[in-house]
C-alpha cells in the first residue's frame, strides 16, 4: 500500500501517491532553480504551474482520484525537462526561432484573443483557431450586422459569452496550436515581457511623453504646494479653535470654581460670592472637600492647558522639549482622577439611603367659606453669608451668617381632596449613609406654619437643626381641597407653590391674587364655577 499526499498546484488539491510526489517536487525543484534568475522567471513557473495542474486533471477519472508516478512522468515528458535545452547554443534559439515561423499545428484550442481585440477578442481567438487574418473576420461581422438587422450583433455577443478568453501563456499557446510546453512558455513570456519593455521605451522617448510627464508634474508641483498651504491654513485653523475652546472653558471653570460662572447658576448676593468649592464642604467634610475640589481642579485644569498649549504649538510651528512635562502632567492627571473618581465614589455613598417623613394636618372647621393662603415673612437675606440657587432665590439653601445653620426653600402643590376636609400634607425628605441616618437627617429638618381664622401661613423655607449638615434636604408642601371648597392666593406665593391641578391649565404666576374653587376638572376661577 502506497503512502498518498495531498498538494496544491497552482490553486488546485490533488492527492499524490508518495514516490510520484517525490518525482513531480524533484522537477518542479528544477524549473524554478532553471528561471529563477531569468527575467521574468517568476511568472514563467507560474505558467508552468498553471499547465502542470491541467494536465494532471485530465489525468483524473471518476474511478481513479489518486496521481501516481506514470501521470507524473507523462506530465514531464509533455513539458520538457529544463536539463534538456539549459546548454541551448545560439544555433539551436536561431532554429527554435525557424521553426516559429513556420505554420502552427492545427491541434489548436479557440479562446478569446485578448492580445488581439477590438471589443471581447472573438473576432482575434476565431482568426487564431482558422488561420484567417482576424481584420477580414471583422469586416465581415460588419457586413452580416448590416445585411441582417442586427442579428449579428447577438451572434457576436452569444460567442462573447460562450467562447473563454485566453489568460493565461498556456492558453494562449493553445490557441496558437503551440506545444505548452517549458520552452514555449518561457518563449512567449520573454516576447510579452520585451513588446511592453519596447513599447514603454519607446513611449518615454516620445515628445508626447515628455511633454506629458512635465506637463503632469507641474501640476501635481502646484497642488502639492496648493494642499501644503491648505494644511497650513487647517492646521492654523484647528489652533486657533483649541486655544478659544481650552480658555473659555477653562475661564468658565475656574470661574465657578473660584467665582461665579454661568456653567453653574451658582447667584450671589450683595456680592456675596459662592464658589463650587465651597459648595463641596456643605455636603462634604474639610478633609475631603479639599481633596475632591484639588483633584476635580487638576483633573479639568490639566487637559485644557494642555489643549490650549498644542494650540499655540499649531499655529507657530514650533518644537520645544517639553516631553518631560508632558509625561509628568499625563501622571498628576491620571493620579487627580483616580482620587477624584475615589473620593467621589466613597462621598456619594454617604447619600445612597432616602427618607420621608409625613405628616397630615385636617382643617375641619373653618371661620369663613374661603381658605386664604398667605407667605410667611421672607429671610433676611443680610443674614445669610451665603446662598445657593437653582433659579430662583427661593428654591435654594442658604447658610447662616453667624451660626453656619443651612436654610432651604420650600415647594407646594395644590390637588383635589378625596375627603370634605382640606388637608396639608408636610413631608420632609434626606438622604444619608443608612437608613437610620437618613430617617435622623430628615427628622432634623424644622419648618413652621401656623392657621390665623381662614388663613393658612406658610414659611417660604425651612431649617435643618443646629449642628447638622445640608444632607439634600427638601421640603414638600401638598394642599388637598375638596370639591366645592374654594381658596384665595395672596399675589407673593407664586415663590411657593409650584404646581396645581386646573381646569384651564392657568400658569401659576396667573393664579395669583384671585379667589378658586375646585371643580372635579380642578381648579377655576370662583366666578366661572358659580356659573356652571
């Protein structure tokens, strides 16, 4: 039992038996040792290849599968051995060159004459199968396309179609009717290789191509210095965007960090300033809002100077020595936002609980038919050394003046009652590290309110007892009406209430100073409920 191998030739599996393998390697050893300091050997064992792979499919039946020693000695004796002609003298090329004058064999293959085409080479590949001059073949299509209505141009089109175009050397000898063999092959590379040497000599050697060549290296010398200058331009361009981007933003940050800035609706009061780094210590410690506030600077500050400096570095062009810089920059920065990000994180896990605490008041008698709600008295602002708000003055927190105590606005909303009785709904909420310290946090919250006969009061803040930190704390103010009840809104507790449940949709700044009764649609003028 022989030992089978499996090869690729030239794209193509064959399976080989072992000494038929050594026979066929051996020789193809030989063929590329014989090119390979040819010119264009390269593509003349490709060719080789190409052919070998052919001949040893037809080789190949539906009972036999395997290559065996005397397919691969039958190949080798169809294509010649490089030893038989590597002495070839000068007598036997000028013979070889004879014998190529001579008419071809006329066991000849028709392809499509790629070499020799107008359109797909048919008129070419059928000349070359004929031995007729393909010109007379042309003029001959012509003359059936015009004598039978286009007819013709099918037929040209159906052979375009059927008929394989001879790409490769081995094809092409085919359809010469030449041996493919190593000696053909190697010939008609050599003729292929010179006729494009030849021509592109003779192309560069032409006034037209010397015209051409300078003609097109002038331009591409003018674009050449037409894109650098657009480069320049873009590049100028780019640095003046880096350095108007980097010092907006770093002025804008260093403003709300030290300032005031519009990146933060951080007010003011009186002039009275209040900094983001401050903002830190009232829901931080000292310790860590030092930390935090120098880790966020660098970690913000580092990028946009350094986006402000290559900038500056884009638009004069100039090199500097500034690696070391550079490094240890990149190192401070990756140091700030690792604490950052630490720091931050361990912070933010001192809020992660939630607590409400409720409580319901009823108004079960009143001395007149209409509830008035009225604003109790207004901060004194002279007070407080500092202020923070989200919009307006009232939705804030405030820190006292002389005993650091944190003061917050509070927020109202008017809906319909499920009872007769008009109720308020208190709820105060914090946050804290644990469910305990949240429901602690909350209970420190102080807001006051008090009932003078019809009229409700209500504090426009609150306050967090003596010794406890902003921990965001919130107040929340519900106000149920029945369904008949009305209310009347004193002008200034639009800085209250900020949202109710009426029937037109009225903005609340329009609720102000006028008398309402709740319908089942909610709220309307006392005027119009009495109509309908």
């Amino acid at each position: 039992m022989k030992k089978a191998i499996k090869i690729n030739i030239s794209g193509v599996i064959f399976h080989i038996d072992e000494d038929a393998y050594e026979k066929l390697h051996s020789y193809l050893k030989s063929v590329a040792a014989y090119f390979e300091t040819r010119e264009g050997g390269k593509e003349v064992v490709q060719d080789i290849e190409a052919r070998i792979a052919e001949l040893l499919q037809d080789r190949l039946k539906q009972y036999k599968q395997v290559i065996t020693l005397s397919d691969v000695e039958e190949v080798v004796s169809v294509m010649g051995d490089p030893a038989d002609f590597a002495e070839e003298t000068e007598e036997a090329e000028e013979e070889t060159r004879a014998s190529a004058e001579k008419p071809p064999r006329r066991n000849r293959r028709l392809y499509r004459d790629p070499d020799n085409s107008v359109l797909g080479g048919v008129c070419g590949g059928l000349g070359s199968y004929l031995g007729i001059d393909p010109v007379i073949l042309r003029i001959l299509f012509i003359i059936l396309l015009i004598v039978g209505h286009g007819v013709w141009a099918l037929v040209y089109i159906v052979l375009w179609i059927a008929i394989p175009k001879a790409t490769t050397i081995a094809q092409k000898l085919e359809m010469k009717g030449e041996d493919v063999n190593i000696s053909n092959i190697e010939k008609k590379v050599k003729e292929e290789y010179e006729g494009v040497k030849n021509n592109f000599k003779k192309m560069k050697e032409s006034d037209t191509y010397r015209r051409s060549t300078g003609a097109v290296n002038e331009v591409f010398s003018v674009l050449g210095k037409i894109v650098l200058v657009a480069l320049k331009i873009l590049l100028i361009i780019i640095g003046f965007a880096f350095i108007l981007t980097g010092f907006s933003v770093l002025m804008a940050f260093l403003g709300a960090f030290f300032f005031k800035s519009a990146i933060f609706p951080i007010t003011s009061f009186e002039g009275i300033v209040f900094p983001f780094s401050t903002l830190l210590q009232t829901v931080t410690g000292p310790i860590p809002a030092f930390i935090l506030a120098l880790s966020l600077f660098l970690t913000v500050t580092i990028p946009l100077v350094a986006l402000i400096y290559g900038g500056i570095k884009l638009i004069f062009n100039f090199r500097a020595k500034d690696r070391g810089i550079g490094v240890a920059a990149l190192l401070i920065w990756i140091i700030s936002l690792v604490m950052l990000l630490t720091f931050g994180a361990m912070e933010v896990r001192k809020y992660t609980s939630y607590s409400t605490l409720s409580d319901s008041y009823l108004f079960e008698e009143l001395p007149a038919e209409t509830l008035y709600l009225r604003k109790g008295d207004d901060v004194d602002m002279t007070g407080f050394r500092r202020y923070f708000s989200f919009d307006e003055p009232f939705r804030g927190f405030f820190i006292g003046k002389m005993d650091d105590s944190f003061y917050g606005g509070v927020q109202m909303s008017i809906r319909q009652s499920r009872s007769d009785d008009i109720e308020l709904a208190v709820r105060r909420q914090a946050r804290g590290p644990s469910g305990f310290q949240s429901d602690r946090n909350a209970g420190n919250i102080i807001y006051s309110w008090h009932q003078q006969d019809s009229t409700l009061v209500l504090d426009p803040y609150f306050k967090i007892s003596e010794g406890y930190s902003w921990n965001f704390s919130t107040v929340n103010l519900t106000l149920r009406i029945p369904e008949g009840k009305s209310i009347y809104i004193d002008e200034k507790m639009d800085r209250i209430i900020t949202s109710a449940r009426t029937a037109d949709r009225v903005r609340i700044r329009d609720m102000t100073g006028k008398k309402w009764t709740m319908t089942s649609e909610g709220l309307k003028l006392y005027d119009e409920a009495e109509l309908n």
